[in-house]
C-alpha cells in the first residue's frame, strides 16, 4: 500500500478538479477542456503532452486536473507519468509506483495489466515506476512507440505529464508521438527567454504547441482566472 506523508496530501491537495469540482479554479480547468476539445473534434486528435520550459511551473498540476476534467465529461481517460526523472502522479493520486511505464517498456508488461483505475468511472493511470538510468533511450524506443499506438485504440484521451524541455529532451521525444503539446509557464517565475528557446525546441521537433497555460496568478475578489490560454 502507498504510504501517505504531509508533503503527498498536499500534492493531492492541488488535483482541486476532484477536490472542489464547483470552485472558480475548477471551472476554469473546464474551460481549458473545451479549448482542448475543439481541437479533438475530428476524432484523430487524441495524445497530449503537458509540459513547462523548466521545473516547478505547474505542468504535473495541469496534468492532473485535466485528466479529472476530461474523465468527468465521460471520456475514457489515462494519465501517463511520463516524467520518469521526477514523478508525481503517484504522489497527486495516492497510488503505488512500484510497477509502471517502465515495466511495460523494459519488461515488455501488457500496460492493461499494469494500469490503474481511480475511483472515477472513466479515469485510469499510468504510473512511472522505477527511475531509470536511461529515461530518453526509453521514450525513443520501438517499445514506446508501440505502446502509444495501442493507448489510442483503448482511450478517448491521453494525457502524458512529461518533463521540461529545456533540461532534457524528454518531452521532444515523446512529442514527436503524440498529437500535440501544452505548454505550462508560472507567472513571476518563467523567463522570457526561456519560453521562446522551449517554443523554438519544440517547433525544431515538428510538435504542435495548441497553447499555453499561466499558472501561479495573483487572485483577488474580482478575478477569479487560475491561468490564461491562448497561442
């Protein structure tokens, strides 16, 4: 059994979708999945990384809600860590990770038999399990590549909370999978700079960014906005 401590609650805490399905912040997390959806209307459109131009902007956040988002509007969801460097979802979700992605990649494990199912009708997980010595070569794989054709033909939605893209090309990797990219930056913390090198990386890689999500916004009683989107 997953061992709960203070610093997990809090993670948990911040999957405020689940948490506070009424509250501004939640809504707000709804708005962005229709943004997402009018993109998904023709039905090709189904993988979706979510990342940041370096750590600690909220993409692992993002990712979380999201994914509840998507699965309250009964859609067949699965949220992959795909940050096999520092993984969060197991903390975010309560879950044990001592099986997970890089089973399925190193051990040639049936990913069905790997998931897990959340207390959601329609939302499932993709843990990251064990840290690996090699997280790039793994996501580059032929095993990889396989894996995200067969996820498309189980799930309306996935979702891979994958690392920055400027301190690893992880998430150019994985990119280059799926259908297109989210990417997340923190007011007061991103750096210009770095968001136009992370948009050139990904535009090298041939990935389609749909927008970007502010986190960290200052709130008072007139402005109820988590995050802006937009292109």
């Amino acid at each position: 059994m997953f061992k709960r401590n203070k610093k997990q609650d809090d993670l948990s805490k911040n999957v405020i979708v689940r948490e506070k399905p009424m509250s501004p912040i939640s809504e707000q997390y709804r708005s962005l999945r229709s943004n997402i959806k009018f993109t998904m209307v023709d039905g090709n459109f189904k993988t979706l990384i979510v990342t940041s131009s370096s750590q600690t902007e909220g993409k692992s956040t993002t990712s979380a809600n999201l994914a509840v988002a998507f699965a309250q509007q009964d859609k067949k969801v699965l949220l992959v860590d795909a940050d096999l460097r520092k993984p969060t979802v197991h903390k975010r979700f309560r879950l044990r990770n001592n099986i997970g992605l890089t089973n399925v990649l190193v051990d040639k494990l049936d990913f069905n038999s790997v998931m897990l199912k959340s207390e959601s009708e329609n939302l499932w997980f993709l843990t990251s399990g064990a840290t690996p010595p090699n997280p790039s070569e793994l996501l580059d794989s032929n095993a990889m590549k396989t894996l995200v054709e067969s996820l498309r033909e189980k799930f309306d939605v996935i979702i891979f909370d994958a690392p920055p893209v400027l301190p690893v090309s992880d998430a150019k990797i994985l990119g280059k999978l799926c259908d297109g990219a989210l990417v997340v930056l923190k007011q007061s913390h991103t750096k210009k700079e770095h968001l136009t090198e992370c948009k050139k990386e990904l535009d090298i890689a041939g990935i389609k960014v749909l927008g970007t999500v502010l986190t960290n916004v200052k709130v008072d009683k007139d402005n109820k906005n988590y995050y802006y989107y937009g292109e």
